[in-house]
C-alpha cells in the first residue's frame, strides 16, 4: 500500500515508524516530515496546511491512503478534497472535524447528547467576558475557541490571570483568529488522561490511553504548553475504565453527529477529568494526540496500516487492536523560551547515543538541518525522548538517560514526568 503521511511534528515521526513496520506497506511519503522520517520513508516539500498541493501529489503518485496526522488541515477541509478526488482519507470530513475546530460546537454537541462536561458560557466581546469571569471568580478555564496548537488553554488560579487571558486572546490578538472569541469553562478538579479509539459511523473501537503533563514547568506550573511529557498506560484508567468512558463520552457524540448529519470517522482523542463524580469531558480532538501519539505508539503490537485503510473507508477493521504490557514515559525536550519565544538554531548532538540505550526512541518534531548538515533547532518541542519498559519507574529512568545524552545550548526539559504514575 502506498501511503501519504500529512504532518512534521514527533508525532508523525512516531506514525511514520509504527506504519513502517506494516508488511502491507509499500511506500511512505511525509508531507513536510522532519530529518526523522526521512530514514522511514521520503520526505516531500508541501506543507500540512496546502490542501490542493497534498491532493495533486496523492494523485501523481498513486497513493492509496492519505493519513493526516495535525489537526489544522482536517479543519480546512483534507479529507473532503480527497473525496472529491476519490482518495481514501483516514479523517474525519472538515464539518466533523469541528469537534476540534471549534470549542462552542463541542461544548453544544455535549449539552444535546447529555455527556458530562464543564459548566460554559462562549464570548465574542471582551467586556462581557470580563464581567463573566469577576462574577464567577478564580480557578476558571479560559479557552480559545479557535485552533491555537495546544496553546489557547488557560487554567487561570486568579481572576487576574483570567483577565489577563481574555485581555491577551480577545482585545490583544494573541492567538489570531482563533481567540476573537473565547469559551469559559467551570473549573474541573481531578486528573486528565487522553483517550484514544477508531470511530466510524456510531461505532467506536477502543485504541488506548494515556496521560499527558501540559504545563511548562515541574510540578505542573507555568503556562500550558502543546505536552512536555506522557505516560501509556496511565495510573487509574484501566481498560475496563477505558471502556466506560466510551459509552458515557465518545458514543453519545457519535450519535449526535449522526442525527445533525455530520457522521465522524477517524480517531477520536477526547480529553477526559477523572473528577470524584466519573469521567467528564474536557475537549474532542480529531486525531492522535501529541505527545500521547509517542508514548503509545511503540506500545502497539497490532498493525495499525490496515485500522487506518478501514476508516477511511467508514468501517472498522475487525482485527483486535494490541498492546505490549510495558509501560511507556517519553519526556519532551524543548527549546529555551517555549512556549512564548523558543530559540532556534542551536546544534543537537547525542542523538544516536541516546537511540542506542536500551528501550529509548528518539522522535523528532521542532528539528532541520543546517546548510553544513548539522541537526538544529527549528521549533519550540524539538525532541520527544520515549522510552519502553516492564515497569512506569523503569520507563522513566530509561527515558531520562536518553534525555541526558541528546544535548544543545538552553535544551530544557520537565524532569518529574511519569511522577504521578509512580
């Protein structure tokens, strides 16, 4: 099968090693990829967000499934020139794809399909949201409504820091289009794990799981990043747990879609609080998290070409998804500065001394390389340092002596990610 994979980041190079192991493939294209992906298949010029140029090529090349791995050009509309093109596409159309697209209209499929979720209120004036949150009080979510690559979260712990988010989105411009209007949100108290599964119609099949550390700083402080860590499986979540959290949170919205005539197909990531009254819903994403993708990924041992040729043929492939019972911690390594101002062109070495360590995988995102050859920095999540091990404590002191071997100047990292599993 000849495959067009859509994306740049770790998580496309964590999808681009898992699709090269499949027996059933017989060529890999990314579009852009990273020097990563590079060694697992060919890199082509076109950027995620050109649509038109992604179709052509697909076309030129005789591709049989295009995967997209970011969520931007799903919520341009990918899938739907693919199908106007007659290329299977494993996405969801861009009118499903606003599950992702557009904070309120998740927050509305919820209230119509009765899925627990934050109490919220959406703003398309600054003033009034001001008044809102002073009336609420602190803590309060203030989110961008809009697309802001894991960016337009904020977990104000003070009503100034909530003004500061609304001020900053709505009057300041911050995050472009996608904070000119906000949603905000109650609140939730407990811990946050992703969920993953294959959904087609109003079926869904559980992937898997696993927990992501989003704020900058160690102990969870700072501001919310795009990930600075996961662990796979995650403390607390089993699979039976797994399993109920699709019936309460994912298959509902499945069938909401259906009735509004939007069917989803694709994978599902719903960002789940596990608060003292069960699961609620945080948000929907329309494809696999980053850097969740990372940590579960090289825990699969079913092959995931012939789950993604099945979706984007609206049906589910009937051979079981697998696992290996290691646990997974991988550890971002970011650029100094992230996430406001990450520096960029800093030379990275070591990174074949940390791929040689027993269980570690190195995934590149925020990478190039320079005009003598040399890998640089060229983004604010450059690395994605993930390691496999029997035990979450083994995981983690794998994955930090991988880390301890990649090295480049202002290189910052979390250094207690996978301390809440342990």
């Amino acid at each position: 099968m000849r495959v067009l994979l859509v994306g740049s980041g770790g998580r496309e190079h964590a999808l681009a090693q898992t699709l090269a192991r499949s027996p059933e493939l017989s060529a890999l294209f990314i579009a852009p990829g990273n020097p990563g992906t590079a060694s697992l298949g060919i890199n082509v010029a076109i950027g995620a967000h050109d649509v038109p140029a992604l179709v052509a090529f697909a076309l030129e090349q005789h591709v049989d499934l295009v995967v997209p791995g970011p969520e931007a050009p799903l919520v341009a509309g990918l899938a739907d020139a693919c199908a106007a093109a007659g290329l299977p596409c494993a996405g969801p159309t861009k009118a499903a794809a606003q599950l992702e697209g557009s904070k309120t209209f998740t927050k509305e499929i919820c209230d119509a399909a009765g899925i627990p979720t934050a109490g919220w209120a959406r703003f398309t004036e600054a003033a009034p949201a001001l008044d809102y949150v002073r009336s609420k009080g602190a803590p309060i979510v203030v989110k961008a409504d809009g697309l802001a690559a894991g960016k337009g979260v904020v977990v104000a712990t003070t009503l100034a820091e909530a003004e500061a988010a609304i001020t900053d989105m709505m009057t300041g411009g911050s995050l472009g289009d996608a904070g000119r209007s906000v949603v905000i949100e109650d609140c939730l108290v407990g811990e946050e794990v992703s969920l993953f599964a294959f959904c087609a119609g109003e079926t869904a099949t559980l992937i898997g799981a696993a927990q992501d550390h989003k704020r900058v700083g160690n102990g969870d402080t700072g501001p919310n990043t795009g990930g600075m860590g996961a662990v796979s499986p995650p403390k607390g979540f089993d699979r039976a747990a797994q399993e109920a959290a699709l019936d309460t949170l994912v298959r509902p919205m499945l069938h909401e879609m259906m009735r509004r005539g939007t069917p989803f197909r694709g994978v599902i990531f719903a960002g789940l609080m596990l608060t003292e009254t069960g699961p609620s819903l945080i948000e929907y994403n329309v494809r696999f998290g980053d850097p969740e993708a990372e940590a579960l990924l090289p825990r699969l041992t079913s092959d995931l070409l012939p789950a993604l040729h099945a979706l984007a043929q609206d049906r589910l492939d009937a051979a079981p998804i697998t696992f290996s019972d290691q646990a997974s911690v991988c550890v971002v390594m970011a650029a100094r500065g992230y996430p406001a101002n990450p520096e960029k062109g800093g030379v990275i070495t070591g990174l074949d001394n940390a791929a040689a360590l027993p269980g570690v995988h190195v995934f590149q995102a925020g990478t190039m390389q320079n005009m003598a050859g040399e890998l640089v920095v060229s983004g604010g999540r450059v690395l994605v340092v993930c390691a496999l091990a029997d035990t979450v404590q083994e995981a983690q002191k794998r994955a930090y002596a991988g880390v301890a071997a990649i090295s480049w100047p202002g290189a910052h990292w979390r250094t207690d990610i996978g301390a809440r599993a342990l």
